[in-house]
C-alpha cells in the first residue's frame, strides 16, 4: 500500500536544516520586529531598562504567535503555512498619538488595554472580516499602505537627527544661569522667556555621517550581495553602524553588561490596563486593515505554496492576528500581523515547510528570554537607527506605490480621487499635529493618526465611486506586490 505524499507545506526537515532555516526567517525580520517598541517605548518616555523590557516582550510574543500560526492550535486558530509573525507598522501612528496624549506607565496601560480590547474584538469579527477583501482593492490598501510608510518617516529622520524636531533649539543656558544667578542673590530675574538657541545635539553632523554611512552599507550590500545576505542588509547595516558608534565612543555596553542572560518575560509589568471605548474602536480600526491585508497575504502564500485554503482555514488565519494581539497586550507589546518579507523568503529559498517557520518561532522566543539581546538593541544610537529606519520605512512607503501603479486610472479617474483625497487626509496630523485641539480630548488619539484617516477615507470614497466588486485576484496581486 502506498503512503500518500506529504504536501510540502507539511515536510518535516531534518533538524539542523529546519533550525538554519528558521534562524533566517529570524534575522530577515528581526530590525522590523524590533523597531516598533523602541519607536513606541521612546514615544511614552520609558526608561531604558522598560524599553529593553518591551523588546525583550515583542521577541517572545513574535515566537508565541508563530508557533499558533505556524503550528495550528485547535481547529480555531492557525492558518497552518509558512508564517512568521511580527508587530505590524500599521499601528504605531495611533499608539504614537496615545503616548503623545497620556505618557509614562499611564499612557502605557491606555495603550494595551486598547490592544486588549481590540485583539478579543479581532477574534470575533475574524469570519467576517475574511469576506470583507471586495471593500479593500489595491487602490485602497495601496493608499494605506502608502501613508504607513509616509507616516512613519518622520521617525527614521527622528531617528537620524538625534529626536524630534521639538529638541532642535534650547533655552539659551547662559539665560538660564543669569536667572538662578540673580534669585540665589535677591535680585530680580531677566523679564520675559529665556532665548531659544541651536541644539548642538540635534542634527549633530557627526551622528548624521553615521547615519548616511549605515544608509550607504545598506544600499552597497542590497545591489552588490545576492539571496539571503541581501535580504537582511538592513540588519547589516545596524550592525556596521553600531560598530562604527563604539569606535567613536558614542556607544558603549553598560547596560548590555548590566542586564541578565534570562528572566521570564512577565504580564502587565505597567500595571493593570485602563480600557477607553475610543482607544479600543481606533485599535480594532487599526486591525481591520491588518486583516484585511492578513487575508491577502494568506491567499497570496496559498498560491506560491500551491496548496489552497478554504473560508475556515482563513478565519482561523485572522483569529490568530486577534489573539495575537490580544497575548500582546497582556505581556506589554504590541499587535500582530504575518509579516510579508517572510512570505517573500518563502519565494526566494523554495522552501516551502511550515516547521521552517516553527523553528523561527523557537527561536523568537529564546531570544525574548535572553535580555542582554534587548539591552544591546536599545544600547545603539538612534542616529544608526536613523539610517535603517530611512530605508525600512520608505520601503513601506514604496511598497504601498508600487500597489498603486497597478490600478487602472485611465478607465476609471476617479480612482485618482480616491487616493488623492486619501492621501490629503492622512497628512493632516503630519503638516497640522495640533488640528484636533478645539475637539474634544477623546477623539484625539483617532483624529490625530494619518492612518486611519487615510483607512477610513479610502474605504468610504471607494465605496461612493466604485461600489464593492468582488475581486480576490486584484488583492492577491497587491499582496504579491508587497512580498516583494
């Protein structure tokens, strides 16, 4: 009797080949994984033991939420192909705007009690969201995908100039001196407010050559470098530049030498969460779009792995990216989603095993236990981020163009509408940050992120312009498109 063939979505692999492959699932998506809790914990004004600790956080859950993908966890969760799972960009506009209201552990627990909230409501809604593709075509989850990057830009050039541009001038510390000079002696401090001055730390020329240098490494390993090494050349350059800040003693392993080799990464570490109706409506806003872009990428990976899935297999696809993101809030990090660079690697190696992927979770998870690792990441400048974050964040950008080129204009214009006014409605925040403030304080943290905006525009415009046509092919093509 014949044994019936193993899908290759199936094979087992020997063990030091599943474990070297998954180890490259690891490093292709590692500065990505790592790149939304330090953007998130520095936007909160956590200390730099709590942002390590949000690293250390993000790897575990990255692992946890693979191995359920990946694995499959009863017939309700996992959509058992090559996945692996990461913090999605598409969140960090909203969590940036609650961190900007409510800083510090306060604005920590606001944070993940939306994500709580938000990951229970993604469970539920996840069948119904599955047939929800005809509402977002390539003209709409291009527009997003656009303004995610755009969004998000402003971080990397953060990043590279050393903060925000609210740091780029200082009170005069002369100014400053003279006043408490004057109080110590009795005497009647300067009128009016202390001169502004440059801030010699802000777009320090030494730390943006750095930055420039990470870029250029970058850029020189992608066009001279072939396969694997290329497809982690952002990860490279952080290294290179990280090297070259010790060798200008602008980086040193204090806290890298202070932090142990394992701790248990541990639930609510800020406290009990805080739920907000508005937080949590904006979080599951958030994560419609995530799914609807899950669902894309899972068909897509259907069609490159040949091996098809049907309407309950998706479902459990997408309740996974809600209880992801619903183990995420409860262990401090951030929401799920599969990561398309990995779906990409699945392209470029042929290897086709979900266990591949497995392995990679594993590995995730080790690594979340080890916090030496997250204190090294937090440890390096943010001018050598700066670098990678130019390239990492544009690339988001440009996937979401690359999508758009794609839809048809010259039949129907008012598409050009459609991601127009989109567009225009996701800069507002960016060119206007204080638009929101005769609104009223609960709406802020959704009016004052451009994604949504642009998510909630798209939709709505697409809707009055095109109606909803049910076309699976154009999304998995998009999806295709962001593989890439």
């Amino acid at each position: 009797m014949n044994t019936p063939a193993v899908h290759p979505v199936d094979e087992i692999l020997p063990p030091a080949k599943m474990t070297a492959l998954g180890l490259q699932h690891v490093l292709v998506m590692y500065a990505g994984a790592v790149a939304v809790p330090l953007i998130v914990g520095r936007a909160l004004k956590l200390s730099p033991d709590q942002v390590a600790m949000l690293i250390s956080a993000d790897l575990f859950c990255c692992g946890i939420v693979t191995l359920i993908q990946s694995l499959g966890m009863t017939q309700y969760f996992g959509i058992r192909l090559p996945v692996m799972m990461g913090v999605t960009f598409a969140s960090v506009g909203p969590m940036i705007a609650m961190a900007n209201a409510k800083g510090g552990a306060a604005g920590a627990q606001a944070i993940f009690g939306a994500i709580i909230g938000a990951g229970i409501i993604s469970i539920m809604i996840a069948p119904a969201v599955s047939r929800m593709l005809r509402f977002f075509p390539p003209v709409v989850t291009g527009t997003i995908i656009a303004v995610i990057g755009i969004s998000l830009m402003r971080v990397g050039i953060g990043w590279a100039m050393g903060g925000p541009p609210t740091i780029a001038q200082i009170a005069d510390p002369s100014f400053v001196k003279a006043a408490e000079v004057a109080k110590a002696a009795g005497l009647a401090a300067p009128m009016g407010p202390p001169p502004l001055i440059a801030n010699p730390s802000y777009a320090n020329l030494e730390n943006l050559g750095i930055a420039m240098f990470v870029l250029v490494c970058i850029l020189a390993i992608t066009k001279y470098a072939k396969g694997f090494v290329a497809n982690i050349s952002v990860l490279i350059g952080i290294v290179i530049g990280g090297i070259v800040a010790v060798i200008a003693g602008k980086m040193n392993f204090d806290k890298v030498a202070k932090a142990s080799w394992f701790d248990v990464v541990m639930p609510f570490q800020f406290g009990p969460p805080t739920f907000d109706i508005v937080l949590i409506l904006t979080m599951t806003l958030v994560m419609i779009v995530v799914m609807i872009e899950s669902t894309g990428m899972f068909l897509a990976l259907s069609d490159l792995t040949g091996k098809p899935i049907n309407q309950k297999e998706l479902s459990a696809g997408l309740r996974t990216d809600g209880i992801g993101t619903l183990i995420g809030g409860i262990f401090n990090t951030f929401p799920y989603t599969s990561f398309s660079q990995n779906v990409g690697l699945v392209g470029v190696t042929g290897v086709k095993s979900r266990f591949v992927c497995v392995a990679g979770g594993v590995i995730m998870i080790v690594l979340g236990l080890i916090p030496k690792m997250a204190a090294l990441v937090e440890s390096l400048p943010q001018f050598v981020l700066g670098g990678a974050g130019l390239v990492m964040f544009g690339m988001v950008a440009a996937t979401g163009i690359r999508i758009l080129t794609g839809v048809d204009y010259k039949t129907n214009r008012n598409n050009m509408y459609v991601v127009a006014i989109s567009i225009g409605f996701g800069m507002i925040p960016l060119v206007a940050p204080r638009w929101t403030q005769h609104m009223n304080h609960n709406l802020h943290p959704l009016l004052e992120s451009g994604i949504l905006l642009t998510a909630i525009s798209a939709v709505a415009l697409n809707l009055y312009f095109n109606g909803a046509k049910d076309d699976d092919g154009a999304a998995i093509e998009a999806a295709k498109h962001a593989e890439a």
